[in-house]
C-alpha cells in the first residue's frame, strides 16, 4: 500500500526555481537541446551521474518540473522535510521499495515528468553500468525516455574524491531525442526487461558520446 501521497507538481516547480537560482549563481550552465523534452505527458529523464550536483542542475534548467528518485540517505535532517515539499521521491536502494515505484508511477500516470539516475550511484557519469529500474519504469509506464549528460559538474582531486566545479565556470547540459526503451510488445519478463535495459544502455552512450563531442568536453 501506497502511505505517501503522489509528489507535488506544484512542489516540483518551486524546487525549479530554487534550482534555477542556485545553479545560475553559482555556475554558468549551458543548456543545449531542452526543446526535446515532451511538453505534455509523462516523461523519464535519465541523467548521467558523477557528482551531487547533477540533480538540482537538471532540475533547475529543465523545461518542465522534475521529481527525482532520490536514496533515501540523502534524506537526512531539514533535507528531509524540504526534499519532500519540493516533490522528490524518497528511495531504499536496498530494498525493493513498493511505496517509491507506486510514486514512481503514479507521476508517470499524471503525466509527470521523473528523474532517474540509472546508474544508481555516482561514479564515472558514463553510464557504463545500468540497474534494471529505468527499464522497468519505461515499459511499465509507456514513457519515453530523454537522455541527459551533465558535463563538467565535477573535477577530480583524487582517485577517490571529486570536487565541484569551480565557481562561475561553465556546466553543460544536454537533453537528448526522447525514445521508447520497449519493443512494443508491452511485455513485462525479466527477458524483456533485460533487453530493454541494454537498447537503453546503447541509446545513453550514445547521446553521451554526441554531448561530448557537441560540448567538446
């Protein structure tokens, strides 16, 4: 049973704006290709992932309210109250999470538009390793998918540490075509998931080499 309501679109929007804000203040993003995102109906953003700054970037330069799925470790102190009443979607990556997915795909029924960072943790932002769960709310939900590279949000110090971008310094954002991750079959098995995730994976590498190659990064 599903014991959190379905994230505010409303909410979504004032953490736009928040977003907005803090991200043009702090760095200078450069939005490319944000006309691709579907003006209607719902929509799964699936954004590349190497530093903590990557989901208030694309939510505060997307075109349209985002609510991300966010680990739930993120939720801790006043961020827990404030990420709920800006519309993001609380997650146990440990488990699987029925009150979150409901959520998930409550949004995508409204015609929402989700956040989904499918490589699941930060690491080389390459999408190099995906979970199953983008595949299985895409074809669970019909929504097509919108790849995004974040570019330049982070800069190595170490083997194991990354550092945020320096102030005022350029942070590219790239949305890519929209494009259905199922084979049309409407066919939900571990087999078609398993497919859909690896048309997903080539699709991502794919807008990730093109955003490289755009950006010159």
């Amino acid at each position: 049973m599903n014991s959190r309501p379905v994230p505010s679109v409303k909410g979504a929007d004032v953490g736009r704006r928040i977003g907005v804000g803090l991200m043009y203040g702090l760095w200078k993003p450069r939005v490319l290709g944000a006309w691709k995102v579907p003006a209607t109906g719902p929509v799964i953003l699936a954004v590349n992932h190497s530093h903590n700054i990557d989901g208030p970037m694309v939510m505060g330069v997307a075109p349209r309210p985002t609510h991300f799925l966010i680990k739930k470790e993120a939720f801790v102190g006043p961020l827990d109250p404030f990420l709920l009443a800006i519309g993001q979607v609380k997650v146990d990556r440990q488990s699987a999470d029925r009150t979150a997915i409901t959520q998930a795909l409550d949004l995508l029924a409204a015609g929402g538009v989700l956040g989904i960072f499918p490589e699941g943790t930060r690491g080389e932002g390459d999408f190099a390793s995906l979970r199953a769960g983008l595949a299985y709310f895409a074809v669970r939900s019909g929504a097509p998918i919108v790849p995004v590279a974040v570019l330049g949000s982070s800069e190595r110090t170490s083997r194991l540490t990354k550092a945020l971008p320096p102030l005022r310094s350029r942070v590219d954002v790239v949305f890519g075509d929209p494009f259905e991750a199922g084979d049309g079959s409407g066919r939900r098995t571990r087999k078609a998931l398993d497919e859909a995730t690896e048309r997903i994976q080539k699709q991502l590498a794919a807008h990730l080499d093109h955003a490289r190659r755009l950006t010159g990064r």
